[in-house]
C-alpha cells in the first residue's frame, strides 16, 4: 500500500499546520488591508413622482474617513463639469457607514456654456474626493437619459 512507503512524522505534521496557519494569517492581512482604506459607492436612483430627480448617493464602506470636494459629471462635448461640496474652502467628511445626498433636477443636468454660447448636458456623474479620485455614480448614464424622457 502506498502509506508503507511514505514515512510521515510529527515534525511533517507541524510543518503543514505551521503552513497553514501562515496562509490564514497572509490571508487574513490582506482582507484587513483592503477594509482600512476608503471605498466609496456611489448610486443613483430615478423618482418620477411630483417633479422627477435622480437621488445620488455616496456610501463609504471603508473604515478610513473620506473626504468629499466634488460633484460632477462629464459633459455631452468630452468636457467635464463639477461643484464643490459644502464651499471652496469646506468638504464633507464620510466617516466609516456614513452617507451624503445629492438631488438632481432635470436643469441641474445642462450647463450653459460660456465659450461656446451653446447649453451642454451632463452625461455621467462623478464625487472627487481629497486625493483627486473620481468615483463615478453606477447607472448614471442610463438614470439621466431615463431622467430626460420623463
């Protein structure tokens, strides 16, 4: 039988419980490092009732605060667009599970643009946040046309 010809001991025992115990461990540093950063999610939501708007809303499931400096979106020309959160000078702070807000009316989607002398509309939306990462707003593009024929 083939146990007659393979000798394991204790010490081969230890080893892979040793093995194994460090890969859980490996694995368990790397779930806890991806946990302590900022993820932000951010969703939008089409109600029709009374006027319509789109609901944007930002969640960080992260456990490291996030800080919020823009609202945005891309314009219908290749351009981009955005408003500071809460001011020039002040931002909204996203702690762990927290969330913030955003209504969007049919004419906050077009901007008149001064260059041209011609209204642009908003394409997909975004948030900025401190670190100048754009974390764009899931189904977006799909809610503002939907958002246009209602």
């Amino acid at each position: 039988m083939w146990r007659d010809k393979i000798n394991i001991t204790f010490s081969d025992y230890i080893a892979t419980s040793a093995f194994i115990v460090s890969l859980l461990s490996f694995g368990t540093a790397i779930y806890f490092g991806f946990r302590d950063r900022v993820h932000l999610k951010a969703t939008s939501k089409l109600y029709k009732f009374g006027h319509a708007y789109l609901e944007i809303k930002v969640v960080n499931y992260g456990r490291r605060p996030a800080i919020l400096t823009m609202f945005g979106g891309e314009l219908d020309n290749g351009k981009w667009r955005g408003t500071y959160l809460g001011g020039k000078e002040q931002c909204i702070r996203l702690e762990e599970n927290e969330y913030h807000i955003e209504k969007v009316f049919f004419s906050d989607l077009q901007h008149f643009d001064d260059v041209e002398k011609e209204v642009r509309e908003y394409v997909r939306l975004w948030f900025e946040d401190s670190l100048g990462n754009r974390h764009p707003v899931k189904k977006s593009k799909r809610n503002i046309q939907l958002l246009k024929n209602v």
